[in-house]
C-alpha cells in the first residue's frame, strides 16, 4: 500500500457526470508537470516534492520580499532559491522562504500571485503530513482527534489565511482546491459498498479479526476520509466571503453536487470501522451547505427541494425514510438570516414548506427528525430575536406548528423528541402567545418531573431538555416582565 501523497492535477472533464469540476482557468495544465501561474491572476495548484518543506513562519512577512526575490539561473536540480537578506525600513532583518526546486517562481510575479502560490505550498506540504500521520494511527480513532481544528495552531492558521485572501481571488482559489481535490481522490476505494454485497461478511466482526488486504483498503479509505475532512475546512473558511463574488454558478453547482452526495444514506455503512468518519464528514459537508446558503440561500433552498421531492416521490419504505432522515439531516447547519428582512421571510418560508411535511408525514422517524431540524434552526435565532417576533413569516409558523406539536407531545412515542420543539417555538413566539401558553408549558413540565419512568422524568433534567427550559424561562422574565417592571418603575418617578 502506497500512502504517498499525489500532487494536485486538475480533473478531466466528461459529459454527463454531475460531480465534473467546473473549467478551469487558462493559468492551469494538465499536461505540465509544474502547475504555474498564467499573468491574468489565476491561482493553480502548486506541487511538491517529496523532500521539499516550507515552513509556516517563514511566510512572506512584507510585500517588499516579493520585489527582492531573484531565481538561480543555474540548471542543478538540487539548488534552491535563495536570497540575500535585507533591512526592514524601520532596521528588522526580512525572514526568508527556502523554495524548493519543484515550486516554480517568476520574479515578475505580481504580490497577489506570489502571496497565493505560497500558501497553497504550505498547505500541500501540511496536509500530506497530516495525511501521513492519520494512516498510521488505529481505524478505531476518530479523524476528528487528529484533523479538528485547535489541534495545530500552524494550520488553523493557515486556513484563516485563506478566509482572508478569499475575499480578493475566491473563485481562483476555489478552482485550484477543486483540481487538488480531485487528485487527491483519484481511484478513491468504495470499500462499503463493496461490503453491503459481500453476503458472507459477518455483521459482528471487528477490525482485529478481517483480513490483511481488507484492512489496507479501510486504511485507504481512512486516507480519503482525511482529504475530505480538510477540504470542507478549507471550504467553510473560504466560502465566508462568497458574498462579495456574484455569481460563478458553476462553482456552486459543484459544490452542492459534492454536499448532496455525501447526504445520501448508504446502506451498510455502519458496520465499517470508519462508520463514525463518514458521519462526521456528512456534518462537515452540512457546515458547508450551511456556510454556502448565507448567501446562495436560493440555490441551496432549490436544490434541497427537488432532492426531497424525488425521494418523496418513490415508493415508501425504510431505506427510503433513512434516505429521507439522512437529506434533513444535512441541512441542521442552515442558519436563518436575520437582515435583510427579505432574507428573514424567504427563510421562514422555506421552513413553512418544512412545516407542511412535518404536519403531512406518518412516519415517526422522519417527524422526529424534522423536529430535530427545526431545534437545530430555531435555538440560535431564538437566542437573538427580538421585534422580529412581529413578522407576519414567523408569526405564521408558530401558529401554525406549535398546537398539533403540543398535541403530539402528550403522546410518549413522540414526546421525547417533540418537547424540544414546543420548548423553541415558545421562544420565538409573541408576547401575547408566549404568556398565554407558558403557564401549561410550566405545567407540563412539572408533571413529567414526577413521572416515575426515568426516561420520561429526562424531560424535565437532561442536559438538553433542562438548557432550553432555562432558556424559555430567561425569555420570560428577560423579554417581557423585566420590560414591563422597568416601565413602571420609570412611570413611578414622575
């Protein structure tokens, strides 16, 4: 097995592949060896060698470097570019970057160009180590103790460096990780699929007792896991600054089309070593559908839309309601706009058509799972609201959501994973609504304190269920009484 880390090519495209990346710019070939910058300010992959290294805190301190670096016309492959050290103008020496010789650099490269190329080049050289480091660990760690963020300082700031310049060349950056991550997943291995139709594989067995090859190809898919893992942290960086670049729908095609992807339910996953990896991507695939709907709320919402709608349209069965739980599940990173108040109404629209199939649907699986979609939403706004209780969009929803949930939740099969929902839509409630129900609400509470089944008593003491009952509390006496004490306090002044 051959754990070396592939230098990034762009795809080759082929009609009717819905995963085909976008065209790239002309400063990229697939043909050359060394990727380069084209003069029209197109960003491309940079490769690099196998003993080459750039150090992060050798990165360009000054754009004055950039006019100082010359290139060694000399034809020996082992030589690198190196300059001679000057003065800052206020008596600080310039810190160098050795390049190594497979990173081409042309000193009349503009700063953009020369800032960009240079950290792309660490981030290659970053990431293989890391790479390298994931496939000699255990399949039973998560890639989440190696890979989060906070783990490596260096490379936590490597990615806010790119959420930076995104702001200046997002769609170039944006092309350029799109032709390394197709590389890097070239002939990339399907191993669960391959295990959902081996009829003799056992469901109880474990990673000490498979064979040899069995185990080097779910170490191989570890690796692909991995280069999933840091590419959506790449991409939920960037695509913060996706406002200030109308437009480039093919980017967002392929982003949505990799997103969804990894939203479809695949059946025999969980008896894969690497089960808890794929659920984690699929969440950081749902971070960046998140962060993309900031501000391509339209296509997000449209897209979601037509997959939902295909999958209602088939016949009704539990692969299909797993399919259902696994699409709704890859929208609990949406986030509701707060300004403008167009935005505000088209999210709330959308989550009316949520509303709809929550109050349609039989099954219980996929109604607890759209209530644990609106939670997801509704917790952060309901932490910020205030006049925008009043919006006839919201006004609507809860009205419209909050009796037939309430009703659900005298039922046990569904109180458990309803209580959460009738808990937020009080919270984002009006005045008049939220004090004409929190009394039965309190209620309610009370009596499942007493319950003597343990699992029903978690309503009123778990962790979750306790948060947010200390939330709708803190609303009431924060946003309505607190109010109207400091009102006659101020009326008995006079």
């Amino acid at each position: 097995m051959s754990s070396d880390f592939k230098e990034a090519q762009p795809p080759i495209s082929s009609e009717g592949n819905e995963d085909v990346m976008p065209d790239q710019p002309d400063g990229i070939s697939a043909e050359s060896d060394s990727i380069t910058l084209s003069d029209n300010c197109e960003l491309a992959a940079t490769p690099v060698p196998e003993d080459g290294y750039i150090p992060v805190e050798g990165a360009v301190e000054s754009v004055e470097e950039i006019d100082d670096v010359t290139i060694n016309g000399q034809s020996n492959a082992e030589e690198v570019l190196t300059t001679v050290p000057s003065l800052l103008p206020w008596g600080g020496r310039k810190e160098r970057v050795n390049f190594p010789t497979g990173i081409t650099i042309d000193h009349e490269l503009k700063s953009g160009e020369f800032i960009m190329r240079t950290l792309f080049a660490q981030f290659t050289v970053m990431v293989r180590k890391k790479i390298e480091g994931v496939m000699t660990e255990p399949l039973e760690k998560p890639l989440s103790k190696s890979l989060q963020l906070g783990e490596d300082p260096s490379f936590d700031q490597l990615l806010t460096a790119f959420g930076t310049v995104a702001e200046h060349c997002l769609p170039s950056l944006l092309r350029t990780l799109f032709a390394w991550y197709d590389k890097q997943l070239d002939g990339r291995v399907n191993i669960s699929e391959r295990m959902r139709t081996d009829s003799n594989k056992s469901k109880s067995s474990t990673v000490t007792d498979m064979p040899s090859s069995m185990e080097e190809e779910f170490i191989q898919e570890r690796r692909d896991l991995a280069i999933e893992f840091v590419f959506c942290l790449v991409l939920i960086e960037v695509l913060k600054q996706l406002s200030v670049h109308p437009g480039h729908d093919d980017l967002i095609q392929y982003i949505e089309n990799l997103a969804f992807k990894h939203f479809k339910y695949k059946e025999g996953l969980a008896s894969s070593p690497n089960y808890s990896n794929h659920l984690k991507i699929a969440d950081l695939y749902g971070e960046v559908i998140g962060v993309l709907a900031q501000s391509r709320f339209q296509s997000v919402r449209k897209r979601f839309s037509q997959e939902l709608k295909e999958l209602r349209l088939r016949e009704n069965s539990q692969p299909i309601a797993q399919c259902i739980i696994s699409l709704l599940m890859g929208m609990k990173f949406f986030r509701v706009k707060m300004v403008p108040i167009e935005e505000f109404e088209a999210s709330f629209l959308f989550l009316q058509e949520c509303g709809t199939y929550f109050l349609e649907v039989k099954d219980k699986d996929i109604k607890h799972s759209l209530a644990g979609l609106f939670v997801d939403i509704l917790t952060p706004l309901a932490a910020v609201v205030k006049n925008e209780v009043n919006v006839p969009c919201l006004k609507n929803f809860v009205e419209s959501l909050y009796p037939p949930t309430l009703e659900l939740c005298t039922k046990n099969k569904h109180k458990m994973a309803l209580f959460p929902l009738v808990t937020c839509l009080l919270c984002v409630s009006q005045k008049h609504f939220f004090i004409q129900n929190f009394h039965y609400f309190l209620a309610m509470v009370l009596s499942n304190l007493k319950n003597k089944d343990p699992q029903m008593a978690r309503i009123g003491l778990g962790k979750r269920y306790n948060s947010l009952i200390c939330f709708d509390f803190f609303i009431f006496f924060k946003r309505y009484i607190t109010k109207e004490i400091t009102g006659y306090m101020k009326i008995q002044r006079f």
